[in-house]
C-alpha cells in the first residue's frame, strides 16, 4: 500500500498540524514488538530460506505422549513424512513378553518396522 493510498484523518476545527506532525494530530503509539525467540528445529532470525527441517526431543509420560501425537501428525502433514525414534528405559528392566506383545507386534501389523 502506498502513503498517499491511505486516508488522512480530518483535523478537527481550530487544530493545526506542528512542523513535523502528520495532519490529525498524534499518530498512535505503537505497541512494542517483543523479540522473537527462535524455536527448537527452527532457522536463526536473520537467515534466509525455508525451514527443510525440524528435530524435537523431549520426554513423555503416557498422557504427555497423546498429546504430542497430534502434533506429530501435523508434523507429518506439512513434511509428508517423518521419522520416528523411540527410547524408554527402566532400572529394574522391561517386561519382554509385553515389550513383544504390546509394542513390537503391534508396530510389525502396521508395518511400521520389520
């Protein structure tokens, strides 16, 4: 939009415009920009380009990780794909038989893993 494409408030009668001063009066202040913060996976401010990609790690309980899920899955509509790696560890070990029952069978059904 150019400058002279935007309207100029009326002046109110008897106000005249100070040296300096656009016609109307006081401009509106505006409002601080707060500073950005680049995101985890994303570019530096200042770098030009598009994002190609984006790496997250975080940790997860059971409800924390339904919740990720969903964005993982927006994730996965914007990139067309993307690449999961899981790893849980527990002191006293991991039951085998439900590690294979619960989480690696269900994985191989969905051919998501060999």
């Amino acid at each position: 939009m150019l400058p002279q494409s935007i309207p100029l408030p009326e002046l109110t009668p008897g106000a005249t415009p100070t040296p300096g001063q656009p016609p109307g009066g006081t401009p509106p202040a505006k409002a601080p920009t707060p500073p950005t913060t680049p995101q985890p996976g994303m570019p530096p401010s200042g770098t030009s380009g598009l994002q190609t990609e984006v790496e997250l790690t975080f940790n997860a309980n059971r409800n924390q990780l339904f919740t990720a899920w969903n964005a993982v899955a927006n994730l996965a509509d914007l990139a067309g794909k993307v690449k999961v790696t899981v790893k849980a560890e527990k002191a006293d070990g991991l039951d085998k038989s439900k590690v294979q029952n619960g989480v690696i069978e269900p994985l191989r059904e969905a051919d998501l893993i060999e």
